[in-house]
C-alpha cells in the first residue's frame, strides 16, 4: 500500500497483498440492491491489474471516484481502468467476477478509456485535491436512476457529533476487517458492495476545506482499504456529498475521511471534465 503523508493510509487496496480468502465496509452489511450505481473500479500498473477502488455512476458513461484512483503519482501511471458491477450477483451476496486476467471478458465489466484526477492532485498531499473522474468506453450498464452532485456548500450547515450529527450512507467494495502487521485476526477482504451509516465528526478533517471525518465503529460501521472513491451519501438520498479518501490506521477505525464534493472548485472540475455538474 501507498503512503504519501505521514500516519495517512490511502483507502485503496493492492489486490496482490491480499493472500487471506475470507469471508469491505467495516461492521457493514451487504447491500443487496440498494445501490446498483456503485461499481468496482480496477487500475492497470503497466498492463496488469494492480489496484481497485470503488466509484459511483453519475451517468451511464461517468464514474465518479477519488483522485488517487484515477492519478497514481508519484509512481508509475495507471495505464487501463474497468469497472466491475454486481448485476448478475444475486442481491449482493456473492463475489464480483474474476478480474485477475485484465480485460473485460464477461458481461458486467465496461472498460474506461480515459481517466484524470484534479488538476492539482498532483500539487499538494492527496487529501487536498482526492477527486477523480473516469469515462466508460460505451454506457453498457444502463440504470433507471445515477446518483447527483449536492448544493454548493450544503455540508456546511450540517450538525456534528455522535447523538445530533448528520448521517450518512457509505457504499463500497472494500475490506470487511484489518489489522495492523502482527496482530491476531485475519484481513477479511471479499469483492461485494457493503453498506454502513456513519455520522458526521467534522466537516473540514485536517483544517482542510475539502475533507470531512465521519465515524467509523461497530456501532455506525465505516470504510476501509478498497473503499476509496466510493460514494458517501447525504442521509439515505442519492447525493454524493463526497468520497471515500483516507484512514487514520491500519485497523480502519475510529474516524473515515471524505472528500467533499460540494465545493465550488470540485464540481468545476467535474463540469470540465465530463460535463456533468455544471452550473
């Protein structure tokens, strides 16, 4: 796994780390049919699938993810993407197809043909700019409904804390459990979409206007490596008030980090980009 600031853990996972078969969301549930829009994302390293992260559809073209899942600076760049759906995965409870060849070789893979983080992801630490964008080849995966950008701002006006904080929907295909290097207990690392409901800590996690902390505990549930890019949801709505970007440790506890997506300066990016969003 990737390290780019100190005691920060990029909630994307390295697929070969994972050695454990095991039984994503951390004291999550399964998310049977609840949102479809909410895909696997793979990344090619120089030709061989080496990464996935979670994203959302905001059309049948359109992923929205986190930055780190579409820029891989400072290393070697991403060089395909494809998303893997459970369409054909009966209410959720099941592993999304194999996707260990690198192609799109069964009917719930579409293949991306371009990708670009924030154009200063690259800049700064990854939390201040950790929104990506990612184009499908063909809308292949055709739903009744996308997700949506919210209000400008809207996060803003939301309550904090444990008994009065704003609840959220946290959606992704990441690890069930982990533990730091040496600590009993197994990494629990299946590829379905899971569900949990933290509520909001802070809205500007690290004095940075774009980050928010939700909760992550047995008792709201949270994210966890594999999660990131993957949609946090206002309340039990479709909007996206931002993605899936950091941990605090290696236990995927305590707090989650989320890159809001109600700013100015990131719904531009989106706008230019894909054309979604817009003003």
């Amino acid at each position: 796994m990737k390290k780019r600031t100190i005691s920060i853990l990029i909630a994307l996972l390295l697929l070969l780390a994972v050695v454990i078969p095991a039984s994503a969301i951390t004291e999550g549930e399964l998310d049977g049919e609840g949102h479809p829009h909410v895909v696997l994302l793979l990344m090619d390293v120089g030709g061989k699938p080496t990464y996935r992260c979670s994203g959302t559809l905001l059309s049948p073209t359109v992923l929205l993810t986190a930055g780190h899942c579409t820029s891989n600076y400072p290393d070697e760049p991403y060089t395909g993407m494809r998303i893997y759906t459970e369409s054909d995965v009966d209410a959720g409870d099941g592993i999304t197809n194999d996707y260990t060849n690198g192609t799109c070789n069964l009917g719930n893979c579409y293949e991306a043909v371009s990708w670009a983080a924030h154009p200063q992801y690259e800049t700064d630490s990854f939390i201040y700019h950790d929104v990506g964008i990612v184009i499908l080849e063909e809308p292949g995966y055709l739903l009744d409904e996308y997700d949506a950008l919210p209000q400008l701002n809207i996060i803003d006006d939301l309550d904090t804390g444990k008994n009065f904080g704003a609840k959220f929907t946290s959606v992704g295909y990441g690890l069930q459990a982990s533990y730091p290097d040496g600590a009993p207990g197994e990494i629990q690392a299946d590829r379905v979409r899971m569900v949990a409901y933290p509520f909001l800590i802070n809205k500007t996690g690290f004095v940075n206007p774009f980050a928010m902390l939700l909760s992550n505990n047995k008792s709201t549930g949270g994210t966890c490596f594999g999660d990131s890019g993957g949609p946090n949801f206002l309340g039990d709505s479709n909007i996206v008030a931002g993605v899936t970007s950091f941990g605090m440790n290696e236990r995927c506890a305590g707090t989650g980090g989320v890159y809001r997506m109600d700013k100015a300066e990131v719904q531009e990016f989106l706008c230019d980009f894909s054309g979604l969003g817009c003003p």
